[in-house]
C-alpha cells in the first residue's frame, strides 16, 4: 500500500482541516458521551449491575492522564522519557506555589463529574444538556465577581432568554385540564434530584473554570498540556478520596469494576477525551465556532435520545425552550466582552 509522504500530510493538515476536524470530533464527542451514559445507566437499572459512580470518575481521570503522558511524550518530549520526567519535576514538583492551587478547581471538577454520572440516572439526555447550559450563566456571574468582568448589557440580555429557555423546557401542557404545569411535579423526586444535580454542576463549572481563569492571569502560564497534567493528577486524588471515603466499603463488596461493560468503557474513554477535544478546539478555533458545535449536539442529542433511547419529552414547549437555549448561546457568544475566555482543559 502506498503511503504519502510527510510533507503531503503535512500540506494536508491546514489549520482548516485542523479546525474543522476538532468542532466535528467536539460534537461527536459531547452528543455521543451524553447519549451513551444515559445508555449505560438505563441498562445498569434494567440487569441490576449498577457500577459505582465514583469509580467511573477515577477510571476517566486515569485514562485522561494515561493519554495526556502520552501526548507529552510524543509533542514535548520528542519521545524521550527522561526528557518527559525532567519535564515534569521542572513544571510540577519544582513550581508548588503555581501547582497547589490548582487543587481547587480540581477537587469541583471531581464533584461535577459525580453529580453529571448521577443526574444522567434520573433525567433524559435531552434535559441534561439544555440545562446544563446555564453554566454560561454561572460562568458570568463569577467572571463578575471573581475577575471584575464588565458583561455587556447584550451578555446580560442573551443570559435572561437563557434562563426564559430552561424554564420552557421545564413546562409542560396538560390537554385534559389545559393548563401549564411543571414538569418536576409529572416526573417525581428522582427527577427533581436529577435537576438539582445539573443545577450544582453548573455552579461547580462556572467557579472552577473562572477561578483557574484567575490562577492562570496571576501566574506563569505553563504549557497546555502541562497545566491539563496538573489539574487531572489533583482530579485522581480527590476521585481517589471519593472511592475510598463514599464507596470503599461497596468497591470491596463486589469489585472496582463491578458492572463495567463494554459500554461503560466506552464512556469512560470518550469522557476522557471530551477535554483535551476542548483544549485542542479553543487553541485552534474560537468560541464562536465551539458554541455551533455545542448548539449541534444538543440537536442531535434531542434527535437520538427520542428515537433510540425512547425519551418522549419533545413537546412544543420543549422544542421552543431549547430553540431559545441555542439562540441565547450563540448571542452570548458573539457579544463584544472585554477579555476573551481562556483555554480550559475542562468544557
């Protein structure tokens, strides 16, 4: 079989076809890591084989490290594991002050995994992802309060139709007795911890995204890479706490890996992989681009969740909510801000 040659690949791999490829992986990504969890928890219920949610959290961290060493040693490192190793002592062990408050951000990304695998047991997939939207509202409120941010009055407009959107989704019509009613009250509990959820990890994402947004403008900016190893070596402590402290007692009970199918494995990778898709879009796209490859999954979320999970929740009320979702992400996007959002390893 013939092969091209480097400088033919080279030429290939315009900072288009880079670009693109990214935003097309990023929805990828996001539509079938929501669709495949929500899979993964219907099928744990339906054999009784739940997996403990902790351990999904420590088996993507594992893996997320597993790949960023990976990607050290082969663009950093020229392959070298010495080089890879002195690399890491410099930027880590020999910088505590720059690496130990990343602790931070760390221990609320561990705790918005946690409440993200929870709330896909008890809300469709089409829900989770139009809620979980109103990050861009958390994200400004501390971005205000935390880095002194002025949001344009545009911003603020763009946040009010979001908040209008998510409270469409939750509406629903009865045709019996032709009133509006909220859906938590059809549902029942379940879902309505499963709301919470999604409303704790909007709050857990904002703070952590805009606090390590301050850490990284008060200090040295590592490589990508390098500040992506930091935060996920944090993330395997505090998952490893999560383990050990909530479930240690059940994981000795019936294993680490107990209901871990190929399915779950699945999800751990891609959950894995979700971040530095992200990191690689913001470094070589812009937000703009990377809130249509948001708005796409969302629809295509909505799409597959009502034909191959079975999820029945496209009502008009649903379908006008998430029209407003998408068009407030895309306003909020495009509004002149007086700093641009940084490079996170974490969406």
């Amino acid at each position: 079989m013939k092969m091209l040659p480097s400088a033919s690949v080279t030429k290939l791999l315009t900072p288009s076809v880079i670009r693109y490829g990214l935003l097309l992986l990023l929805t990828v990504q996001n539509t079938a890591t929501v669709l495949c969890m929500r899979a993964s928890m219907i099928n744990a219920s339906a054999t009784n084989e739940k997996y403990v949610v902790s351990t999904l959290v420590l088996t993507m961290e594992t893996i997320k490290v597993v790949i960023l060493l990976t990607l050290i040693v082969i663009v950093e490192s020229n392959c070298s594991l010495c080089k890879t190793a002195t690399l890491l002592y410099e930027e880590i062990i020999c910088r505590p002050y720059d690496t130990l408050p990343l602790a931070v951000p760390s221990f609320l990304y561990v705790v918005q995994d946690n409440l993200i695998v929870y709330a896909l047991s008890c809300v469709d997939a089409t829900t989770y992802q139009v809620t979980y939207q109103l990050r861009i509202l958390t994200t400004a409120i501390f971005a205000r309060i935390l880095l002194s941010k002025i949001i344009p009055v545009k911003r603020w407009l763009s946040l009010v139709l979001l908040m209008l959107g998510v409270i469409l989704t939750q509406v629903h019509f009865s045709k019996d007795s032709g009133i509006f009613s909220f859906r938590t009250g059809k549902e029942g509990p379940a879902y309505v911890f499963g709301l919470v959820s999604i409303l704790c990890a909007t709050l857990t994402s904002g703070f952590a995204g805009v606090y390590n947004e301050k850490l990284i403008k008060n200090g040295q900016q590592p490589l990508l890479l390098i500040r992506s190893i930091q935060l996920s070596l944090f993330c395997i402590f505090f998952a490893f706490l999560g383990v050990l402290l909530k479930d240690g007692q059940l994981v000795v009970a019936q294993g680490y890996f107990y209901g871990y199918s190929p399915l779950v494995w699945l999800v751990a990778s891609m959950q894995a992989m979700g971040g530095i898709i992200v990191a690689g879009t913001m470094k070589y796209a812009d937000n703009i681009l990377k809130t249509f490859a948001t708005s796409i999954s969302i629809v295509m979320s909505c799409i597959f969740s009502y034909f191959l999970l079975g999820d029945d929740n496209l009502t008009a009320t649903f379908i006008v909510g998430t029209l407003a979702i998408l068009l407030a992400t895309y306003l909020y996007s495009v509004a002149t801000v007086s700093a641009q959002p940084t490079q996170s390893i974490k969406s």
